[in-house]
C-alpha cells in the first residue's frame, strides 16, 4: 500500500499533510483512520514514522501484547512502539 520512502513537512501545530492518493484508499478500506508510530529500528537521528490502517495495526498491536513479559527488551520495544503510537 504506502511502501516506499515519503518525505512530508509539517505545519506550525506539527500536523502532517497525508496526500490525496493516500486519503482516497484511506477512506476507502479503513474509514481514515490511520495510525503512526516512530520506526523501531530506525537508525539514531533518522527520525522515520510508520503508519497502519487501523485494522491492520490492531494486529500488530494484538502478536506485540503477546511478546514475553519477562523480557526486558519485549517490555522495551512494547512501551517505545506503541507507546509512541
């Protein structure tokens, strides 16, 4: 759907513009909605986003709550990846 590398500024309130081609299947397969999170395995100052449809990031969200509670780094990727969402 989105692969690929997009480069998009913000406005004064830290907003970023979605392009139309992206809102038209937004709005067509998951009613807009949208949800963005940093990049886990973005390299120190690169500063990426990712974004999922709702419905897809649900089960992303669903298979990370099942990582091991026991694990520090689980723990650690669950509050930074979607604790940034």
């Amino acid at each position: 759907m989105f692969r690929g590398t997009h480069r998009h500024s913000l406005d004064s309130k830290g907003r970023m513009n979605v392009p139309a081609r992206f809102r038209d299947w937004l709005n067509a397969h998951c009613d807009g909605q949208l949800i963005v999170t940093i990049d886990a395995q973005s390299q120190p100052g690169e500063r990426c986003l990712v974004a999922y449809p709702l419905p897809t990031w649900e089960k992303v969200e669903r298979r990370i709550a099942e990582l091991p509670s026991n694990s520090v780094a689980a723990r650690q990727f669950q509050r930074l990846f979607v604790g940034q969402s």
